[in-house]
C-alpha cells in the first residue's frame, strides 16, 4: 500500500518506518527542509533506540523517502497520516495550527484529482487532538474542494524509549471511521502488527480521539496518585516501595505507573492534561480530578529541590550538586517538561553550582542553559568536588555504580535519588546520607 506521514517527529518518524518496514511504500514529509535533509544523510533528528537501523534498513530496500514536496506525496497515496505536534496553547487547549495547515495543502493537492484505481483516498488524524478534530478536519477538505477524500481518526498509543515495540506488539489499534470501508482498509493495513490476536477497535472519530485523552488521563492519575502517597509516607515514616507493593499485587490495581519520582514530563501528559481540562471547561464540565492531578503533578517537581534545600538550609548558595539524568525519562532525549529542568531552575537561582550528565539528552539541555551548567561527558565527571548527587532520570547505567569511586571524587557524601534506585541499607554500608522519595525518615 501506498503511504504518506506528514511531520516526522517522534510519532510520525515511528510510524512511517514502521509502515515501510512492514511491506508498504512511504513517504515521509516535513515542511522542515532541515530535518528531510538530516533523514536523508542517513542520521536521526531524535533518538529512539533501534530506530535509526529500520530507517536505514527500509530507505536501502527503497520503500521508504523522505521530502518535503507534500503534494507530490499526497497524490500518490491512499493512506495519508497527519502526525504534526499539537503543542499546547497559552490557553491550555491543543493548538491546531499544524493540524489545519496540513489538512489545507492536502485538499489543495488533491482538489482535482480523482480517487486512485484502488479506491478513494483516506487522510488520517495520528496526532492527538482534542474530540471533534477529525470532524473539522473532513469540514476543511470538503470546503476546499476534496469532499472526495474520506477521513479517519487513528490516535497513537508509543512511548518515547518504547516506540517501535509499541508500534509493532501494541496493545491494540484504535480507529475512528464514518464508513465501515474505511475502517477494513486501515484493518489491511495494520494486519501485520495484529497477528496474535491483539484487537482492532473500530469505532467513531469522537470516540477514538476522546480514547487517547482517557488513556493518557488515567496514567497521568496513577503517577499523581502514588507521588501523593509517597510524600505521606515520608511524613508517617512509611516506605513507599513496601506499600506499592502491597497495592500492585491487587490484580485490579496492578504495578504500573506506580513508582514514585520527581513527576511526570515529556511531549504527552502534561499537555493531554491540560487539553482535557480545556475541554471540559468549554462544555462547561470542571474536570476536579484533572486538575488536581495537574496541582499535584506541579508541586512534585519541586520535592527534589525541597529536600536539597532542607539538607543544605541556608547554605545551598555556593554548593556544587550533581544532576544523572536530564531527559524526562530513559532512553530518549527529550526534555520537555522534564523535572530536571524545574530542578535546574531552582538551584540555579539560589545561587548553587549545577553539573549534569544524561547518556542522550545533554545538547538539548545546553541548548537552553548554554555555560551556566557543567556538562560532564561520563557520570562519573559530573561527581568532582560536589557536594550532593541528586538522581533525576533512571537511565540503567546509573543503576550499580562504584559507591567507593563516587565517595572518592564528591566533597561530602549525600545522595538525593528521585528515582528510589538505590537500596537505603547499602547506602549506609558505604557512608552516604540518603534521601529517596516517599521511604520515610529514618
């Protein structure tokens, strides 16, 4: 089948070579002459582990390309996904720009063309946008001349870290469709993926775009909810590690998103969290529960710089902290919203001296800070004459590191781990001062 994505970011770069590497023919086009330039020198705009391989892979066998001709593309296909950013407005809906943008050089594409010899042509929301998008976008192309198109609501459920697991095992594939045909063509194409019997969910547009939100809103709660608890149990001097295990082995609760940390960041919950409040707001519908899981969310990226402060007390300024982990989780380097940013913020306004490592995510970071941090290419360089090591993101290399080499290379001997990947009783075996997230004061 013949396929085009238009943007190539996370979700559409995935997309797009995940389609490629299952048979199909794909275009991939960005609007960014950059970024097609950097995808067709063989390097990646984002990491994403395994990735880079099927790209190469898939452009060798010649079913993938990248362009930023988007008409060309568009003529071409049967399938055209739309998977631009809905970053968030300053009013806290999804801003829809790209989305509309897209759809209006689409319709002018193929404002006089005729359906192809295998049927009409399907454009496809993957990006995720609040409920009645998908309508809007079927209003446009008909007002524009390609009533003939048809439209389909297809949201996307990867993890950064994740993404090509996700793509080729999901959990299941959500489809949003007006007419039955539509939905069988999306059903031939993600048959290779379905294979073990994982379900395809046929249902209408409202309904697949309102699912993405519910999903990413219950994950989202689950976090709050246990960061909650976790700051109780420092207060009672309960351990959070005790009790989430006591909760998760309810099977109707379960263990995930259940680990305790510094909140949630990256490109999807916060601003799925803020459109939805947005939503409910214009049906005149207070979503309590939303926003209390937004409040929560907020204050928890301050809980690291709380117990840094309250160690150090008034003398912070002038102390050196060493920050692992920058990206708003593992094995990506996306920062966005990302808790070490906030932590970043805070010390460096009260005048302490900040030196970082992340395994992927440091550029970006100097991006923003430039000189005002210091950037140590090892873990381990970060450490020199610091006064405190606060574990940010648990990227697995920081998991079993050399305790002596770490009292070795630091000033005075203080773990704050946001991530509570260290075990307490080791900690004292080796001489540190240790504070974890919801372990309760010992």
């Amino acid at each position: 089948m013949k396929v085009a994505v238009i943007g190539t970011g996370y979700v559409g770069l995935v997309t797009g070579t995940c389609f490629a590497e299952s048979g199909n023919d794909v275009v991939c086009v960005d609007n960014n002459a950059k970024k097609v330039q950097t995808l067709n020198e063989n390097r990646l705009p984002i990491y994403e582990p395994g990735l880079l391989e099927l790209v190469l892979r898939n452009k060798d066998d010649g079913r993938l390309s990248f362009t930023t001709d988007l008409a060309t593309a568009v003529r071409a296909a049967r399938l055209i996904f739309i998977a631009v950013g809905t970053p968030q407005s300053e009013q806290g809906d999804a801003d829809l720009t790209a989305v509309f943008a897209v759809a209006d050089a689409i319709a002018a594409a193929l404002k006089d063309v005729p359906p192809g010899p295998a049927g009409a042509r399907v454009v496809v929301t993957k990006s995720t946008v609040p409920v009645g998008t998908n309508a809007k976008v079927a209003e446009r192309l008909a007002a524009k001349g390609a009533a003939h198109v048809d439209v389909a609501s297809n949201p996307e459920f990867l993890k950064e870290g994740a993404a090509i697991d996700d793509f080729m095992k999901p959990d299941r594939v959500v489809v949003g469709v007006r007419k039955p045909e539509v939905g069988e063509v999306l059903r031939e194409l993600y048959a290779p993926f379905l294979r073990t019997e994982r379900p395809f969910l046929v249902m209408t547009p409202e309904s697949a775009e309102m699912t993405k939100y519910a999903a990413n809103a219950m994950l989202a709660t689950k976090i709050s909810f246990i960061n909650e608890m976790a700051n109780l149990c420092d207060r009672l001097s309960a351990d959070i590690n005790d009790v989430r295990k006591g909760m998760g082995h309810d099977q109707r609760i379960g263990f995930q998103f259940l680990f305790p940390g510094p909140g949630y960041g990256g490109s999807c919950f916060p601003k799925d969290i803020e459109a939805i409040i947005a939503m409910g707001r214009r049906t005149d519908l207070p979503l309590r529960l939303m926003q209390a899981v937004d409040a929560v969310n907020d204050e928890q990226k301050q809980v690291l710089f709380e117990k840094v402060r309250r160690h150090f007390g008034a003398g912070l300024a002038g102390k050196t902290l060493a920050l692992w982990g920058l990206a708003f989780k593992p094995r990506t380097d996306d920062i966005r919203e990302a808790p070490a940013l906030t932590l970043i913020d805070s010390l460096l306004a009260v005048g302490a001296n900040v030196r970082v490592h992340d395994p992927e995510a440091m550029e970006n970071v100097k991006a923003i800070y430039g000189p005002k941090l210091y950037y140590a290419d090892r873990p381990y360089g970060a450490l020199e004459g610091a006064d405190g090591l606060v574990i940010v993101t648990e990227w697995a290399e920081f998991r079993n590191p050399d305790f002596e080499l770490i009292r070795r290379l630091m000033k005075s001997h203080v773990i704050f781990d946001g991530r509570n990947i260290y075990d307490e009783r080791t900690m004292a075996q080796t001489g540190f001062t240790y504070y974890g997230i919801g372990r309760g004061k010992r």
